[in-house]
C-alpha cells in the first residue's frame, strides 16, 4: 500500500521533470501517459482502501519533538472524493491541451514550449495529489504552497504583459492567505505541540475561533472569495485549459478543501457564531459575483465570476455542517465534484470556441450551434449541471445543501434556503440567455480568410464527451463516497 501511495505521489512529479526535457510532441504524448497513469494509481487506492482510513506516517523533522511522524500519507473517504477530481480532470485537460496549444489556435497560436508547459501542467497535478494525501496541516502548507507557484507559472504562461500581470497578482493575493495559513500553524504548534487537523480542538475557545479565521482567510484568498477574489477573473489571462484545471479541480479547491478537512476533525468544538461567519461570508461572495455576470463580454470571465459563486456555494455548505447539518455539510464536499465537472466542460466549451473562432467576446458571437453542434451540446449540458438541473450534476449537490439550509432551522436558515434557490435562478437564466445568444443568435460575420468554423480536432473533443458523460454520472458515484463522511 505504501509503494501505491508513494507512486501516486512520484509519478506526475517524476513526470513533470521528464517532461520539460523532451521536445514538444514527445512531451505532450508524455503528459497524456503519465497523467492516465496517475489517475489509474489514485483509482486504484480508492478501491483498495474504501471506505476505510488508510495512514502511514514515514518521517519527521528531529528537532521538533511530536509524539508521532510528521510525513507520510493518509487516505480517507474525503480525499478520496479529492483524487477522483484532481486525476480524472487533469488527465482530460492534458488530453485537451494536445490540440489546444498548437498553430492551428485562432485565439492564442502556439508554436513553442508546450514541453514548459507540461511540466508545470504535471507538477501542478503532482502538488495537488499532495494536498489531498496529506496525514496533516504541515504537510498539506508544503503542497498548499507549491500549488501557488504552479498556477503562477501557468497564468504566466503565454508571457504577454497581461498575463505576466495576471500571474504576478494571483502569486501575492494567494500568497497572502498563505501567511495567514502559516500563522495559524505557527500557534497550533506553540499551543498543542500538534499539526494534526483536529488540533483546533485543543485550543481555548477564544483562541480556536481566531486561528479558525486564520484558516478561513487563507481558504478564501485560495478560493477567491471576497474580498479576495479579485486575482481570479483576471487569471482569464491562461490558456484555456490551465484556467479549467485552475477553475474545476486544483488551486481554488484547495481552498475549500482545507476549511473541510478543519471542519470535519473539528465541527464538535467550533461554535454557531463561527459557521454562520463563513455562511455570511459565502452569501456575500455569491451575490457580489451575480452581480458582476452583468458586465462581462469575455465568456471565460463570466465563468470566473460564476466559479467565485460557485466556490462560495461549497464553503456554504461546510458553514452548514459547522452549524450542526451533516447533510448540508455532505452537499458542500459533493458540490465539489459536481462543480468541477461542470466546471471543467464549460471552460472547454469555451475553449472550443476560442480555438475555432479566435474569439471570446460575446457581443461578437452568434449562430454557432449549426457548424459546431458538439461544442453547443456541451456547452448546455455544462450550463444544466452548473446551475442544478436534474438529472446533471449540480442538482444532487444543490439538493442537499438547500436541505440543509432548512435543517439548520430558524429565520436564517429559511433565508439561506431563499438565497440558495435565487442564486440558482439567476444564474440559470443569465447562462441560458448567454448559450442561446452565442449558438442560436444572429450569426458572426467571419473574416474572408478565417477557415471554416467546426468543431474542435479528436483529442478536444474527446475530452468535451466524457465529461459530458461525467456530468450525469459523477453525483451517483461521488454521494457513494460524501454519505461516508460526517
């Protein structure tokens, strides 16, 4: 079991190091196997260890003295929901990324550095396994940081000033809940002697809410919630399928992720007061990015906003649990497969578009369903299991953390329950009316010398049909793994 751990771990790192010293094909057919192989690996320890706890702890640091080992892995029902994400998703977008980042790009040509981009792409991959098998805090700060850096490198990745900018800014916004995060451990440590995830439970409780909301400020620096969400629309500035993994199943997941890991080892010791600070942080951060879909003309801003929001629908429903709902607390951790596969198809969609058509703007898009007829399909189903309609993804997810809501009781769990059902309003109609315009609108007036719009070549396209397919299956599998947790 430990050499599968250790495999799991290795490979997309290994990989990453490989793969920036080979040319730019053989990197990219290098990409392909070794994320295959990684998700192999991480479906492979799924089903060896679930629904068990599986830990082993192999080093320390000696000049600390702990009462056990500091590194190692752990694996358990809610990492197990993260390895399915992080693998599957990041094998779907290498796959995309073959075609994607060629000549034959209307929006963005590429020509050179795919092998750059691969290891960046597999290290990120690589960082993010690490977070989600990480026995405890420290270790998951390393990863945690080393995720930073990635997405860095990959919003920079075309090196034009906006996107140098781009990257600049989300490394310090990021970074900056990585110092609060550090803090954090910092006090966990002197207090407890303990970076486990549940060392919050032996903090006193004035000191347990304000390391709590240390953690909570570097979860939403992470997940780009307000009023630190700012870096994140401008991330757009990344090739499309950076901002897929980025925006679907890495760097703002991990943000989450940590609050549901501190949630889940400590919700007996944290009090009301505390949830309901994250479920009034969330609502805001739902309502501010609504209210910014308004005011987008590039359909991969939009997504962003609507990542912002969604994001915030997650940490709602780890509020939820904190305030004594284990189903609302479920229907966060699901959301964040259900989101991620949406997530994932629509900026791929997008990505489509932009490759057939050089072009993001939505006042310059129209009539396309006609000539790239599986690029419309995906983009709706995208939208459907975004915005909660069954039998897709978001439905399930949305189900239970609107259950939840009344669950909690009183008059703020039946606002919540409101709030939740207007958002989901919304945002279905504002996406319809964006996907109806786009593909059913009047239709775009081409250049003489641009080819043929059509949908995109094999390895794009491959990727836009199984995640459509993930769409309508992930929920049966991912509420197998939440109704273990909690």
């Amino acid at each position: 079991m430990i050499t599968l751990f250790v495999i799991l771990l290795i490979l997309p790192i290994a990989g990453a190091l490989i793969a920036i010293l080979l040319s730019d094909k053989i990197s990219n057919r290098w990409a392909i196997l070794i994320a295959s192989l990684t998700a192999l690996a991480a479906l492979l320890l799924i089903f060896k260890t679930f629904p068990d706890k599986t830990e082993h702890l192999l080093a320390m640091l000696p000049w600390l003295s702990l009462p056990r080992k500091l590194f190692g892995f752990a694996i358990d029902p809610m990492s197990s929901l993260m390895l399915l994400v992080i693998t599957i998703i990041g094998f779907f977008v290498v796959l995309y990324s073959t075609e994607y980042l060629s000549s034959r790009n209307k929006d963005h040509p590429v020509t050179s550095g795919r092998n750059r981009y691969n290891f960046w792409m597999l290290l990120f991959i690589g960082s993010m396994v690490g977070i989600a098998v990480s026995p405890n805090l420290l270790q998951l700060f390393i990863f945690w940081e080393m995720t930073t850096l990635c997405s860095w490198a990959l919003i920079s990745y075309n090196r034009q000033d906006a996107a140098l900018k781009s990257g600049y800014k989300a490394l310090l916004m990021t970074y900056l809940g990585g110092i609060f995060f550090m803090i954090a451990l910092v006090i966990l440590f002197v207090e407890t002697n303990s970076f486990e995830f549940n060392a919050l439970n032996n903090l006193t409780p004035g000191l347990r809410t304000t390391v709590f909301i240390f953690f909570a400020i570097a979860a939403w620096a992470k997940a780009a919630q307000f009023p630190l969400y700012t870096w994140l629309p401008d991330a757009m500035a990344a090739p499309t399928p950076v901002s897929a993994y980025l925006h679907a199943a890495a760097m703002v997941k991990a943000g989450v992720y940590l609050l549901a890991r501190i949630v889940l080892a400590s919700h007996p010791t944290l009090t009301f007061g505390n949830g309901l600070l994250i479920a009034v942080m969330a609502m805001l951060t739902m309502f501010v990015g609504i209210f910014f879909y308004f005011f987008q003309d590039d359909l991969k801003r939009l997504l962003a906003f609507s990542t912002i929001t969604q994001l915030a629908f997650i940490l709602f429903g780890i509020s939820l649990g904190i305030m004594g709902s284990s189903v609302g607390f479920r229907g966060g951790v699901l959301h964040i497969a259900c989101h991620a596969v949406a997530k994932g198809l629509l900026f791929l969609s997008v990505g489509a578009i932009a490759y057939a058509t050089g072009t993001k703007s939505i006042k310059r898009l129209g009539g396309l369903a006609r000539n790239m007829p599986l690029t419309a399909v995906a983009f709706f189903i995208g939208v459907f299991s975004l915005t909660g309609i069954p039998p897709f993804s978001g439905f399930f997810s949305k189900f239970f953390i609107f259950t939840g809501s009344l669950s909690v009781g009183g008059g703020a769990g039946i606002l919540f329950a409101v709030l939740v059902i207007i958002e989901s309003l919304i945002c279905f109609g504002w996406f319809f009316w964006i996907g109806h315009k786009v593909f059913f609108g009047k239709p775009m007036a081409l250049n003489p010398q641009d080819n043929v719009v059509k949908d995109p070549p094999f390895a794009m396209s491959a990727a836009l049909v199984a995640l459509m397919i993930l769409c309508l299956i992930t929920p049966w599998v991912a509420i197998l793994i939440v109704n273990r947790i909690m």
